[in-house]
C-alpha cells in the first residue's frame, strides 16, 4: 500500500463522518518558490488524491504566510533594488514591489510566479492569504481568546524551553505582534491590557504610542506557534506535512499540537 493511502485510512478513521477534508500546506513569499518548497504541496496532494480514491471529498489548502514580517532581503532583490533593507520588519503584503512591476506588493510578486507555476502542474490550491485573513478580523475572536489565555500558552512554551524563565517574563508576555501604524514594522511592545483583553497600551521602537482596540484594529498577528494551531482549529485541518525544523522533538509541531489541544480545544492534525 502506499504511504498516502495509508495516511488516508489513518484521517478516515479518526474523523469517518467528515463531509470534506483538509489537507493543508504554506509558506511565506520571502522570495522565488523553490522546489524543495514543492515537497510539502506534493505530500499534500498525494493525501488529497488518496482520500478521493477511497470515494471522499477533500481539498488542498495553501496558505500564503504573507503577513509574516521581512527577516531579510534576497540576494536577488537586492540586487534589483538597493532600498528594500528598509523594509525589515515590516510584512511582506504590506512592503512595496521591489522590481516594479505590475504587482501591488512584495508579496503579490512572488506569489505570481510561484501561482503560475503551479497552474502548468495543473495542480487546484485552495489558496488562503494571511494578509487579508487577519486584516479583515476574522481571527479577531481567537486573537483575544489567545490574550485572555496569555499565561497558558507561556506555560507550555516554557515546559518546551531548557532554560528557566527569568522573573517578570510570564507576567510580560503577549502572544501577539502589532504593526505599527506610522511605520509598518512589527517593532512594537505591548505596556499593559485591559483586563477584558481587548485594548492595549504599546509603545513601537520609531517613537510612536498608542491604544490598540483588538475588537476593531485588526493590523495584529500571533506568535507562529500560537497562529499555526489557531489556523488548525480555524480551517479544520485534518493533515498538514512539514520539514525537519518543524519536526524537531520540542519544535514548531511538538509545540503547537499542545497548544492546539489545550488553549483552542482542537486534535491537531496528522503530520
């Protein structure tokens, strides 16, 4: 039997009334899509046509992590536009098109080529952008439920840590990022919250201060081990590959699984 249609069995057997499953794969537009990234979408899909071979309806879902922030420029961008350094720190749906052409944003450039790529495959994503899924607050009420569970969540980080927490640390944690309004970057520090977890006091490294309203300001996103179960819960995974720095005993998967579990009630999916 192949791998896929083993795994197929293991996603019928675990949910077998489901109307349609997910199967799911990601990645941030930091630049040209290469095809190491392709194993995750190829795994995926193999996953999707096995659940079909076996009569079941299921989909592939991509998610553009599009709202992560510039860690770094590419060689090759900036080669093409000397001024992108700039831009560290800001997301990349929101950091202009270095190469001008046509495209809104960074991010769309990138997203373009690979999209295209994948339509000579032949190949229907079920494509998920994460700009325009936070901004438009639809994970407004797990942003908040993510706040109101704080101190959780930095429990479960810390049983995965090696180190012991310094003083001071869980009671000053927020698993939430804020980009700034006046400069886009994420250099934001959250001073205090109210104690129904919906505004907050912060301060960002440009100068700027502010009252952040988490029911209608929406320019937020939360911690990657925190946003990725919450996406679990939200899409209703049922299996989702990943590479080896995800699936490190105490990384990303091991990490986000408990927190899926604990803080958003949801079994995470089979990796």
């Amino acid at each position: 039997m192949h791998w896929s249609d083993k795994i197929a069995e293991k996603i019928i057997k675990r949910n077998p009334d489901k109307e349609e499953y997910v199967c799911a794969a990601g990645i941030s537009p930091s630049g040209s899509i290469h095809i190491g990234n392709f194993r995750d979408i190829a795994t995926s899909l193999f996953v999707v046509k096995a659940l079909e071979r076996k009569g079941k309806k299921a989909r592939l879902l991509f998610s553009w992590d599009e709202y992560d922030r510039i860690r770094k420029i590419p060689v090759n961008v900036a080669k093409a536009n000397s001024e992108m350094e700039q831009y560290i720190g800001v997301s990349y749906v929101d950091a202009p098109n270095p190469f001008g052409t046509k495209e809104t944003s960074y991010a769309a450039y990138f997203e373009k080529e690979f999209q295209a790529s994948i339509d000579r495959f032949g190949i229907k994503l079920d494509y998920r952008y994460q700009g325009e899924m936070n901004k438009s607050g639809k994970y407004q009420a797990y942003i908040i439920e993510s706040l109101q569970k704080r101190k959780e969540i930095f429990d479960i980080l810390d049983s995965f840590r090696t180190q012991d927490a310094k003083e001071g640390e869980r009671e000053a944690y927020y698993p939430v990022s804020i980009y700034c309004p006046q400069c886009m970057r994420d250099t934001t520090k959250i001073l205090s919250l109210s104690d129904d977890c919906t505004t907050a006091e912060y301060t960002c490294t440009c100068g700027h201060k502010g009252i952040f309203d988490f029911t209608k300001d929406h320019h937020c996103k939360l911690a990657w081990k925190v946003d990725w179960p919450m996406r679990w819960k939200y899409e209703q995974v049922d299996f989702e590959p990943g590479g080896k720095d995800h699936a490190s005993p105490g990384g990303s998967y091991d990490t986000s699984k408990v927190i899926a579990k604990k803080i958003f009630n949801y079994d995470a999916p089979i990796f």
